[in-house]
C-alpha cells in the first residue's frame, strides 16, 4: 500500500532524486537500478533537471511530484491518497491532476482517493461515494461513466459531468439524521 498525504512528508534532507529512490533503497535493490528507476520517474513527473535539488528549492507543485513519484517507484497494489492536490493554486492542481491520471492509467493500479473538492473527485474517479456528516458512514455512491482515459480539466465541460456535479452537490447538502 502506497500513501500520499495532504502534505507531501518529504526527507529535507535528501535531494529529489534521493527522496525518490527511497523505497527502492529500503527493497535492497542495487544503487545502479535505485537510480535508473528513480531517474524515469522524474521524467514521468516532469521534473527532469531536477534530479539534485534540495527540497527546500521546490515549490509546492514540485514538491507534490516528487511525493507522487516516491509512492509511484514503491509500485504498491493499491494507492491511498488523503487530499494530496489540497494545498496547489488551480493552474497546478489541473497540472497535476493531468500527469497523475496519466501515470495513473498507465500503471492500471487500484486508488482510493479522498477529496473535499467534487469536480476533483469526478474528473478522478469512476465512482465517488459520499460520506455523511456524522458518524462517516456511506451516504450514497454515484458511478463516473465518462470514458477514459480522459482529460481532467476538459472533462469538466460534459454534459454528463455537470449532471453528476449537481447529484453530488444535492447529496452532500442535505443532511439528515442517523440514529444507530
């Protein structure tokens, strides 16, 4: 299992690439492969120059590419991703949500994807399932039937996208009661 959190939880004491073959260091895998692997990955992520610079030299989007390619080179079964898009301005938030879908449909792996924002949450996802206010018990699930792989932010413009944004939004509005 692979996590990434809302904050990246980066080592500001590695550089880039140092970061990012740490799970490959922990398998015991040979330096050469930690740093071939670590390498594609940067690429993948579009950090390419990057390699060795200190994490304190990174904004906050590369900084959320490095914590992403981390988790990528780890190769998990399955993704937990606690709102890791939350602190990145818009124009990096649909950067990032483009290259991870990306990767994502490339590497066909299982994510589980925890979210506040509903655009967010349907451009990513193939079901969104709401959570009710109290206690986090399922309120309703809705399948994302928009064909991939699709582009995050044009995805948005579908007729079918903004009917499901408007079914969401009324789940998440009205609150009701759960005596247990």
């Amino acid at each position: 299992m692979g996590f990434v959190f809302q904050h990246d939880a980066l080592l500001p004491w590695k550089n880039v690439i140092d970061n990012i073959r740490l799970p490959l260091d922990i398998k015991g895998l040979p330096k050469k492969e930690q740093y071939r692997r670590a390498k594609k990955l940067i690429d993948n992520v579009g950090l390419t120059g990057f390699e060795h610079y200190a994490i304190s030299q990174l904004s906050g989007g590369m900084r959320k590419r490095v914590a992403l390619a981390r988790t990528f080179a780890h190769d998990p079964e399955i993704y937990l991703m606690d709102e890791p898009f939350g602190p990145l301005d818009a124009q990096t938030r649909v950067s990032i949500g483009e290259e991870f879908l990306s990767l994502w449909d490339r590497l066909g792996k299982s994510v589980v994807f925890v979210t506040h924002d509903i655009e967010e949450a349907i451009a990513l996802s193939d079901r969104v399932i709401v959570l009710c206010q109290r206690p986090g018990m399922v309120k309703e699930e809705f399948v994302v039937d928009l064909p991939r792989p699709r582009p995050f932010y044009l995805s948005r413009f579908e007729p079918q996208f903004k009917v499901l944004q408007k079914k969401i939004w009324h789940s998440l509005s009205v609150q009701e009661e759960y005596n247990l």
